[in-house]
C-alpha cells in the first residue's frame, strides 16, 4: 500500500499517476489539534482553532515541498461547479463556492478536505492540467465525476483517454447505510445499475460511492482510473470519518500540483 510519511505527517499516494505532478491524499496523523480532531485536522468549520488548522496546513504543505501561500481551494457545497485557477487564493479573500477546481499552472497547489466523501484527482500530463473533486452522495447522484470530464474537455480540450482519475479513500458501501431518500435519487440518477450500487446489508440498502463515480467515469470515456479501496470508516488511526465518529471529527486534505 503506497504510504509515505515525511516530517511525522503520513499520506497516501497512487500508484499510476505520472512523475509530473505532484499530489497526496493525507491521513489524521502528524498534526498538533486535539481530540476529537486529532491530529492533522485541516477542517475550520468542525470546532478546532484556526491556529490549529493553519498549522497542520502548513505541515502538510511543507511535507510535499509545496509552499503554503500556492494554495487554492473552495468552500465545498456538493454541487458540480468547476473552478479554473490561474492564480493562488489570497490569504485575506474569501473561499468560493465550488466542488471542482481545476489548474495548468504548476505555482498553484489545489486543495480540499474529507470526511467519508471521495476524493476525486485528475491529470492529463498531454494537456499539462490537475484537478481535484469532492464526491460525497450528493454530488456523486449529480455527475460530479462526469462534470469534472467536461469541464476538462470543454475548457482545455482534454480527451477521456488522456486523463487518468484516482478515486480515493472514503466511506465503504459496507458502513454507507443510506435512507429512502437518497436510494430514490440514486435510482433517478443510475436507472438499472443503480440495484448494483444499492446492495442490502441485513435487509438495509447501503450506498456504493466509489462504483458510482467509478462508473461515471468511464461511462464519459475514461479507461485510467485507479482506486485506493480505504474505508474512513474502518481506519480511524489513519482516516476521518464523520458517520463512524458521530460528526465529531476533524476533516483530511488531499492536494494535487503540477511539477514546475
């Protein structure tokens, strides 16, 4: 399993993805927040001190060599909005509204955080671009992994074929009990595929969401597409966890760059 650890912050990389960018998905662990939010807690909204979610920024920025002031992220909101960055997000303006950040410049690090939704990372090394999405259940019955391909394809002419995706730790089906209300949006969404991505656990239906996006995926034309299979909710020592930890949590980041 492709785990590094780099000045105590521990993260988890893919395996295919090319030399040319540079990217990490990071685990709770090499931080200074407290419990519940221990330790890299990189979430400002969940209770722990902006001191704190600065700090574990900042070292998690530090341990992929990327300087902190090139971040860009968003105020995550479920939906499938893209954003193309051009230039880092200043210290002092606010996050914008997105789920979907996409960028060819290499002094540009994106960012995002998880609980339990996926974490969504694309590259087309033939076009130079990165992006990152977040895919919780919402977005995931709205085509967010669909609407990244467009986006790719409509704002830098990216091909499916050329794009590799990474699909990244999240909630498994087993732990992803959902209710009526999200089982009919997920069958409006899939039509027939969506009793595969609906299995019965003791008579309960639970919520696929990595073959979900899986299946988006390629249902848009991508063939490259690499998946970690981490359950949050079943590694807690490495992962946060918002359903199995009772929304007492703390939040992962995930970056991607490209190499300048």
């Amino acid at each position: 399993m492709p785990f590094f650890s780099n000045q105590g912050v521990r993260y988890f990389q893919f395996e295919n993805f090319p030399s040319s960018i540079i990217h990490a998905v990071f685990t709770r662990q090499g931080g200074i927040s407290p419990a519940p939010w221990d330790s890299l807690n990189t979430g400002g909204s969940v209770g722990d001190s902006p001191a704190n979610v600065r700090e574990n920024r900042i070292r998690a920025f530090d341990a992929l060599g990327r300087k902190p002031e090139s971040l860009f992220d968003l105020w995550q909101v479920h939906g499938t909005r893209a954003i193309f960055v051009s230039e880092p997000r200043s210290a002092d303006s606010h996050e914008d509204k997105g789920d979907l950040i996409f960028t060819d410049n290499p002094e540009i690090t994106l960012y995002m955080r998880f609980a339990d939704c996926t974490p969504l990372l694309f590259s087309d090394e033939t076009r130079g671009i990165v992006g990152i999405a977040h895919a919780g259940w919402q977005g995931t019955v709205k085509g967010v992994a669909i609407a990244a391909i467009n986006a790719m394809r409509e704002h830098y002419g990216s091909k499916p074929e050329n794009i590799q995706a990474a699909i990244g730790p999240s909630i498994g089906v087993d732990h992803y009990e959902v209710g009526d209300d999200v089982i009919a949006q997920v069958r409006e969404s899939f039509g027939k595929e969506s009793e595969f991505l609906l299995p019965k656990y003791d008579k309960r239906r639970h919520f696929d969401m990595r073959k979900a996006n899986e299946l988006q995926l390629k249902q848009v034309g991508v063939t490259q597409i690499e998946i970690a299979n981490l359950c949050t909710a079943c590694h807690l020592e490495d992962w946060y966890s918002h359903r199995a930890e009772n929304g007492k949590t703390g939040r992962f980041g995930a970056l991607i760059a490209l190499k300048g």
